[in-house]
C-alpha cells in the first residue's frame, strides 16, 4: 500500500486514512503515478478519470450506500469541527451518486480500451464475509495479496458511527 502517514488515525478512523497525499492531487500531478506500480494507492471515486492512460490499472471500486457515506462525512466534519460547506445532505447524495455514475462509465470505457480492469465490491459484503471478499480480491490481484491478512484487518466493531444498514442497489 503506498501511503505517506501524513494523516494520522483518528476518532473517525482509528487504524488510519491509508492515503498519499500525492493521490489527492492526481487531478494536478499525475507524475507520481509511474513510481506507483506493484502498489495499492487508495484514490477517490472523483480523481480516477485523472489516471494517465499510458499505464494499466487494476481497480478494486468500493460500493457503499450513499446514504452512510454521507452520514459518516457530516459525522466526521462535525466531529473535526468543520461545516462541510452549506449543501443538503439530500443534495449531496444526489452529487455523489452522479459523479459516482459518471466515473463508473469512465471506467467501463477504459476498460473495453484495455486501460484497465475492475473489480467491484461492495461494503457491506466486506464486513459480513470478509473471507469470501478477500479471496475474490486474491484472484483480480494474483498470489501477492495476503487475502488472510486482509480478513485478519476487517472489524466491524470499527463502524461506530451506528449508521443502519442500507440496502445495497446493483
């Protein structure tokens, strides 16, 4: 995993963000991307239309109902005492479920180009059998993924935001 420690753990996320800062602005520099190969980087549904073509990427899309993933954001801006702009959260759903389809087609595109392959997953497949997951994520990836290691990392108990369980939309 290609991560740099600059955002640390915190009450939001307790074993930490797992980012590059330099993933967060792909938009700006993509130059990083090369040094990246072999590597896991997390980036943002958002900034994956930024990828340089001249590579090939294999691409692990995580599915979380909209819903908790805005939950979870309006928590955790609460919670580090930032307002998160003035947007509805009805309203901010409906952008991140555009820009979510918007990048899905991208992919679908570079994908029939031979760009990339991916690999859809959903949340909460992950936290109910985080075995069944793992192994699926072992054969996009090939024998240098530790599925037992990614099992042994999954904890539901880390959820605390108390968020319901949404159904899960194909």
């Amino acid at each position: 995993m290609l991560t740099d420690g600059q955002r640390a753990a915190d009450a939001s996320n307790e074993r930490g963000y797992f980012e590059h800062a330099s993933a967060t602005r792909l938009a700006r520099d993509a130059g990083w991307v090369g040094d990246a190969k072999g590597r896991a980087v997390k980036i943002v549904a958002q900034l994956l239309p930024h990828l340089p073509r001249q590579h090939r990427y294999r691409v692990i899309m995580m599915h979380r109902p909209l819903e908790e993933v805005v939950a979870s954001q309006t928590k955790m801006l609460a919670r580090l005492d930032k307002g998160g702009g003035r947007i509805g959260d009805d309203a901010l759903r409906k952008t991140f479920a555009r820009q979510v389809a918007q990048v899905r087609s991208l992919l679908m595109h570079l994908r029939r180009h031979g760009v990339l392959d991916v690999l859809d997953v959903r949340y909460h497949d992950a936290l109910e059998d985080p075995a069944a997951v793992a192994a699926r994520v072992r054969e996009f990836l090939g024998s240098g993924f530790d599925a037992a290691g990614a099992v042994a990392a999954v904890d539901p108990a880390l959820r605390h935001e108390g968020l319901p369980r949404t159904p899960v939309s194909a």
